[in-house]
C-alpha cells in the first residue's frame, strides 16, 4: 500500500488524531506548549473553521497535506498573537462578551423587603 491511497492519507490520520500535540506532529509544525496548554481547544476549532472553507476534492495527497499544514500554522499563530478570550472561536465566549455589554436590570433597595 503506497502513501497516496486514501486510507493511508493526512486527512485519515488527522481524524484519528487524539491531542493537538498528535496534529502538530503529524503535520509537522513547531509549537510552544505552553501556548499549546492553554489554547489548545481554541486552536484545534480556529484549524476546523479554516478547514471548512477548503475543497479538497481532486487535490494530490502532497498538497492536502501543505494546506491542512498551512491552516494549523495560522490557527496556531492566532493565538500566539492574541489570547483565546480576544479571539472568541467559541460561542459561549461570544456570548459573554454579549451578556457582559447588556444594561443591569435595576432592582431599588426597597423592593428587596
């Protein structure tokens, strides 16, 4: 079985991934771990919302590999820029940024009898 057959290829391996430590190897990117430890699941969805907005269909196995290659660097360079909180990949953090811009309801010290 060579390299190129499917079963074999980068995006099988990625999806068998278990850590982000395993996609930073399997792609060979350099990384910082303690920026990994602190952003890893930021960094992991960054990679997946650039993923989506790629076609894979038809491309050779080398140039799959250089384009999931390229988006865990900019994922990854994301975070070493910003933090997770500034970057806000995820909804919960949206919305707290949301809630937080909301006026108080006001309640007057008397109603509190």
């Amino acid at each position: 079985m060579s390299n190129s057959h499917p079963a074999a290829g980068i995006l099988d391996r990625l999806s068998k991934a278990s850590s982000a430590e395993e996609f930073f190897s399997l792609l060979g990117v350099e990384y910082d771990p303690g920026i990994v430890n602190v952003a890893r699941l930021h960094i992991l969805r960054r990679m997946g919302q650039y993923f989506a907005k790629e076609q894979f269909a038809g491309a050779a196995e080398p140039d799959i590999r250089a384009r999931c290659k390229a988006m865990l660097e900019q994922a990854y360079a994301d975070f070493v820029a910003s933090s997770p909180l500034d970057e806000r990949v995820f909804k919960v953090l949206k919305d707290a940024t949301t809630e937080h811009d909301k006026p108080k309801a006001f309640v007057p010290l008397s109603e509190l009898k």
